[in-house]
C-alpha cells in the first residue's frame, strides 16, 4: 500500500479544510434552520425585510460598490449570505466568530475592504439602522458611525464606486 507524503505544496491550509468540513456540514440545515439558529444566538428575530433578503441573496465578492451617504470612505466589497458562497461570506459563520468582540446588540451584515463591518443595530433606540463600525477601536471602545435608517435604504444607497 501507497503512503501519500503531503508536501508544503499538497498540504491542504487551514481555510481550504474548514471549508470543505463546512461544505460538509452546512448542508444538513436549512437556510431557515440556520436562520433560526441566528435568531436564536442574537436572542431576537430579524427585521423582516432583511430575513427575507437572507433568503434570497447570493454574496459577491469585490462589489465595486459604495454607500452614497459617504463613497469615499464607505466601500462595500460584500454582502453576507445563507447560502453556498465561501464560509467567510456566511452571515452566521462569521457572527459566531466576531460576537464576542462587538457591542451585543450589532449583527455585521456586510464588509467593506479593509474587512471592518457595516452592522444591522438589533436593540435599543437605533433599532433596525445600519451603521458603519471601524475596527480600529478609539480608547478601547467600538465607534459607530449611521449609514442608513434601514436596511432598505442601505441597499438604495449603494452606488458602484470608481475606480
């Protein structure tokens, strides 16, 4: 019998295994159950329209896309989904993996280039707004600047951005 030997060159690196083990995986829920697994890790539903936009969307990469409230600093390079696009476009992968570090009540519903977050805010005042949060943290706290009173608008005011 045969031993394959695994070179630096065949070795399969760490994102190519999760997301193989996740292909595996994800598709033993459904984009409902998933969704409700979300809801439940969040601890609140969805607004509506933004649940009904999950069901539907396919992430895409490199958008070449822009929020018109302010094109020259608020890129959008992706959307994330439920769906079957690569693991680090999946809204509730990627929520599992940033929960701890972000205020409790933002869920990141997209990124922008430089991999900072544009969050649908799911509690207290600005409830159902969208607003834009920079990694880099001023004085030890997250800063949110307001993108869009909704989700809706947030998509109206995507504009393609010039290159």
């Amino acid at each position: 019998m045969e031993t394959a030997i695994l070179t630096p060159s065949t070795t399969p690196n760490a994102d190519v295994l999760l997301n193989a083990y996740y292909q595996i995986v994800r598709f033993h829920l459904t984009t409902e159950e998933r969704l409700a697994a979300l809801e439940a890790d969040l601890g609140t539903k969805l607004p509506a329209e933004y649940a009904s936009f999950l069901k539907q969307h396919r992430a895409q990469e490199n958008m070449n896309a822009a929020h018109a409230a302010n094109p020259d600093y608020w890129d959008v390079h992706a959307l994330y989904e439920f769906a079957d696009g690569p693991i680090h476009l999946q809204i509730d992968k990627v929520y599992r993996l940033v929960a701890d570090t972000l205020p409790s009540s933002l869920l990141p519903i997209a990124e922008d280039s430089a991999r900072n977050f544009y969050c649908l805010v799911m509690e207290g005042p600005k409830k159902g707004q969208i607003v834009f949060l920079n990694g880099e943290r001023k004085g030890g706290k997250h800063e949110a600047e307001n993108v869009a009173p909704s989700f809706a608008a947030f998509l109206q005011g995507l504009i393609r951005r010039e290159i």
